[in-house]
C-alpha cells in the first residue's frame, strides 16, 4: 500500500507508539492523519487532526467512524497492560479490563472501521499486537492472553476481509521505551523505529510484521523448539 496520499486514523495516539506512529505517517507523506484519544484536548501535535476516541466506548467508536469516513488507513494502537498473572491477582479486574480493551475495544474499532475502508477502495487495517500474541509470560499472563485473542482476531479479519480488497496487517513487537514498560529493567526499542517498521511493512503489503529483532529471534525459536523456550520462562530468575 502507498503511504503517500493515505488519510490514515491511529488510535491512543495522544502518547507513545501511536504518537510517534502519527509523526511517521505524516514524515512518509500521509495527506490527513486523524489522532485518537480519550481526551483529545492532549493531541497538540501540528498536523494531526484530534478525534475523541475511546475503544471501549461503542458510541464514541461509532462517532469517530461518522467523522473519518474518509479514513484509507486504520491503525488500532490503544491497548493496556496490567502486569496481572492469572492466579496470583489478587482478582480478576485486571483481565477484564486488558480483554475489554486490547481485544473487545480493537473488535470495535474493526466493525465500525471495515465499512469505511471497504467503501474507500480496501485500504489497510493495522493491528498493533506483541510478541507476547505467540506466548504466555508467568508475570503478565492476562495481558498474553488478550494479545492472543486480538491476534486470532487479525487473522480472522484477513479472511473476512479479503473480498472488500482490505490489507490486514498484524506487527508484533518486544519492549518499547513508552510508559507501558517504563517499569520494566531491560532493553527497548524506540516508539520510533517501531513504528518505522511498521509502516515500512505496510507499504510493502506484508500480512506479519517483526517490528524489531526481538520480536523476530522469538517468533524463529518458538518454530524450532516450543518446549525449550516454556522451559525457560519455567526456570527462577
């Protein structure tokens, strides 16, 4: 898909990957990106156009589709992570709200959004997922578990939006230096280049995007030997 001329809407864009996923869009030549956020009055960035958006919110996803109906690209970012096991939580709250938002709010924005693309000539869908989509992490196991819905989500929709001439993009990516793992000790990857890559793979029509090398070198060990790589996460750090 040609990036330039795109009218492209990313949603949790008021910080982050989806902030930096507007400045890319708009660098790579898109002629109108839309900014989503709960509260649009933080989007102050120049050449973006703020949308109230919550995912969550069928009424405010169905508006937004009535004020981007010019949308040629859709970018579902918004997401939470809890750091929630499953056992261990002192309650279940946790994962309904990762599941309420990283896979039910994404469905929404697909429903509402597929009529949009479809009527504009197919258009590209993007759905932002992890590489915790592929597997289950002791430490946040609610979180992997949306993920992994949402990414049974995207295939779905690759299917079921064939016909309209949609391209329905999954990326996956590790640690990335937002707030989201902001407590996290360990090596990550800048909100830019992530998003770099992924735009450079939806240009390039791909249907899996590695946004960075991790993601990568995890999804190549999980192909060649699964229960060496649970194993691992099995023993004490």
């Amino acid at each position: 898909m040609q990036i330039k001329g795109v009218t492209a809407l990313v949603s949790g864009a008021n910080r982050g990957l989806g902030r930096a996923f507007t400045q890319v869009l708009l660098q790579a030549g898109a002629v109108k990106v839309y900014a989503g956020a709960r509260d649009p009055s933080k989007i102050t960035d120049p050449g973006v156009v703020p949308v109230a958006l919550d995912i969550t919110d069928p009424n405010t996803v169905t508006a937004a589709a009535r004020q981007c109906s010019d949308v040629t690209l859709l970018i579902n970012n918004a997401g939470v992570m809890r750091m929630s096991p499953f056992i261990a939580a002192p309650s279940i709250e946790a994962a309904r709200e990762e599941m309420m938002t990283n896979y039910f709010g994404t469905l929404n924005m697909c429903r509402a959004f597929s009529p949009v693309l479809g009527n504009n000539g197919g258009g590209a869908l993007v759905n932002m997922l992890s590489v915790v989509s592929w597997f289950t992490h002791p430490m946040n196991g609610s979180y992997c578990a949306s993920k992994a819905a949402e990414r049974a989500l995207t295939d779905g929709l690759r299917l079921e939006l064939a016909a309209q001439g949609t391209l329905v993009v999954g990326v996956y990516a590790s640690f990335i230096d937002t707030d989201m793992a902001a407590s996290l000790g360990v090596s990550k990857t800048s909100a830019d280049d992530i998003a770099r890559s992924a735009i450079a793979g939806v240009a390039s029509n791909q249907r899996e995007v590695c946004a960075d090398a991790r993601s990568a070198e995890i999804k190549a060990m999980l192909a060649r030997d699964a229960d060496a790589f649970y194993a691992g996460l099995a023993r004490p750090s």
